[in-house]
C-alpha cells in the first residue's frame, strides 16, 4: 500500500482527495494546506470555484500548514502536489531530495529550466516523478 501525502486542498486537491477515498491501495495518511479552514476538512471558503458546503473528516490523517513539514513525515511514501504551478518545481524537489516518489499536478512547472531541475532530481534521487497529464488514461483518450 502506497501511503500519500497531499500538498493543496483548493479545487485540484480536493478533486485528488475525493479519488484516493475510492482507492484501496493507496492510503491518504497526511494533508497540507496553508488555509486553516480546509484543513479542519471545511471547504466551503474558495475563490471563484463554487463548493458544497461539505465538511471532510480528517480523523486519522495528520495535517500540516506547512508543506515542509508534510515532505519530512516518515509515514508518506509518495507527495502528491496540488499547488499553483509556480510553486511546482520548489516542492517537487524538496519531496524527492527526502526520498520521496511525487506526483505533481499540471503544468509540470512554469519554464524548461524548472522542469529540468524537477528530472534532474528525481534522476539523481532515484525517485519516481509523474506529471497529473490525466488525459492519456481516460478511455475516450486512451
């Protein structure tokens, strides 16, 4: 069982977070997010995405404000990055320079540079690194 820690509960996160909860082989066991609310599971307070007003229950999975401290937890096999994409390459690097596997949501990052740093460090790591291109296995795609 792959367990997984999720950096960003805004649209994407939660969209991640609804498809780990129908998934056995994966345990989501940590969550980050810099907003307070989302993490007491409240997802009612969000930009210019309309939400229900559900409330997600967190019990058993721990919670993190900061996403440094999500990368370090020793119980996370694989990050799994729902942030803004210019915050992509930033995290993406620091979770496999601790011996982490990512999995990084769209665009990978935002210049070549970045996106070199991020394969460069997960080759030098020997960690797995895969970009959210979701597209490529949905059926009408595949």
């Amino acid at each position: 069982m792959v367990k997984v820690g999720l950096i960003g509960l805004g649209f994407m996160g939660r969209a991640h977070l609804q498809n780990y909860q129908k998934h056995s082989e994966v345990k989501l066991t940590a969550v980050s997010d810099s907003i307070a609310k989302r993490l007491k599971g409240d997802f009612s307070v969000e930009g210019n995405i309309p939400t229900k007003k559900d409330i997600f229950d967190f019990a058993g999975i721990r919670t993190y404000e900061k996403a440094d401290e999500l990368i370090v937890d020793e119980g996370v096999d694989l990050v799994d990055i729902c942030l803004p994409t210019h915050l992509h390459a930033e995290f993406t690097i620091k979770a496999l320079n601790n011996g982490k596997d990512v999995l990084c949501e769209k665009p990978m990052a935002g210049n070549l540079e970045e996106c070199n740093s991020m394969i460069a460090a997960a080759e030098k790591t020997g960690r797995k690194l895969m970009i959210g291109q979701c597209l490529r296995f949905w059926p009408e795609y595949e």
